[in-house]
C-alpha cells in the first residue's frame, strides 16, 4: 500500500527546503517502485516544475493520468539550477537525506503479504535452502506470500524481520522464489494472518531503511527492485 498524503506531506517538506529553486522530482524506477503516473498525479496541485522519468513509456503513463507538469526523461535533462528530490520523497533514505524521520519524513510504502500456511517445529530445526538457519526452541513458522520472485531479497534471513501480530520476528532461512519462512515464536497464526515487512516504525514496523540495511542495500534498490506481481494499492 503506498499512502498518496504522506508522499505529498514529504514533497511539501522537500520543496520548502529547496525553494527558490527549480523543483524536479525524480519518478525514475516507476517512482522507485511506488508507480510513477499514481504518485506524478498525487503531485499535480504541488510547486513541481519537472518529473524526471527513465522511459518514454514512463512519459506517457504520466500524461495520460492527466497531469500537466512535464515528465522528461534523464538523457533531456538539463538540471542546471534545478533541486532534484529523489527517493526522499517516499521516505528513504539517500546519501544527501540519510534520516528521513529526522526532517519529518515518514515512509509512504507498507509492503504487507498474506501467511499461507503453519508449522510447529522443535528446537534444532533447519528451515529453508541450506539450513542457514535453525530454530533455538520448539516454536511456530509461518509460511508467507512472498519471495525473491517478487524482488525480496534471497539473504533477508541474515537479520532481516517482519512485523506480525504487534512485534517484529526474523526470517527464517533463506528466501524461496514465491514465499519466505517467518519465525514467530509462541504467537498464535493461521493462515490469511498478516505480516508487513516494512512499512511506518511508528505503528511498530520495521522501518524500509532498516529492512533495506539488513540486506545490505539501501531502502530505494529495494522499493525499486519490487516486482510487478506485488499490487500496489493507494489511499
């Protein structure tokens, strides 16, 4: 789910910082995986001159959701006294922004799956590829609907966790090619459950930069490394 206020609240907060400049706003990666033509659009009535794009499908796309502001690909662009925003605008971190929370920016993605399936387990128990992880004590996995198909990244279970009913749990073993394992320990689970995989840490969700770190990337290769069968879906 990718939350259109919070992307205009943080372009708010970005333009302000770089008026009087002239506002470009970086929509490459369609818009970092959070669609490029639903987020240009959120960003018709804000102070934009420009959305740079990667493609010219990527152009299209943004006028024909209506909006007037150009969309110019990076190969046109001439950012000569321009203020690019670029994955800070969706609350992620950058090299120029490496706090987003700390000016105010809040992650506009909560990346959410369905549990598919249970187990209980003993103590001592390989899970997944390689048995890279075991289980310290007889506990509950969860079965969940994602996977390295869908751009998560195959080495999460190196301290990477996901939230699920009220706190974060890690991922066990490595990351198949449509699910992933999530150890939750004694939590009752069943199947329909939900887990946020990142999303706003103020509702006690990993935050995607701290998802992202656990990887070792940064939280824009992961927002835009999600595939196309993951729907993305607005309020």
């Amino acid at each position: 789910m990718i939350d259109l206020e919070i992307v205009r609240s943080n372009a708010r907060i970005l333009i302000a910082d770089a008026s009087p400049n002239r506002i470009v706003v970086d929509l490459r990666g369609d818009a970092y995986g959070h669609g490029a033509a639903a987020v240009a659009a959120s960003l018709g009535a804000e102070a934009v001159d420009a959305f740079l794009v990667s493609h010219d499908e990527a152009a299209h796309a943004i006028r024909a959701s209506g909006v007037s502001i150009p969309a110019i690909q990076s190969f046109q662009a001439d950012l000569a006294d321009a203020s690019l925003i670029g994955p800070e605008i969706f609350g992620l971190d950058t090299a120029s922004v490496p706090d987003p929370r700390g000016l105010g920016l809040l992650p506009a993605m909560t990346l959410s799956a369905r549990v598919l399936s249970t187990k209980k387990v003993g103590a001592d128990e390989g899970v997944s590829y390689g048995y890279v992880y075991r289980t310290q004590t007889a506990t509950r996995l969860a079965m969940v609907c994602l996977g390295y198909s869908d751009g998560i990244d195959r080495h999460a279970c190196n301290g990477a966790r996901a939230w699920f009913a009220g706190s974060t749990h890690p991922v066990a073993g490595r990351v198949a090619m449509d699910v992933f394992m999530l150890d939750v320990g004694d939590d009752p689970v069943s199947p329909g459950d939900e887990v946020v995989l990142f999303g706003d840490e103020a509702k006690g969700y990993p935050s995607p930069v701290a998802w992202a770190a656990s990887v070792g990337k940064s939280a824009a290769e992961v927002t835009a490394s999600l595939g196309d069968r993951i729907v993305r879906s607005y309020v």
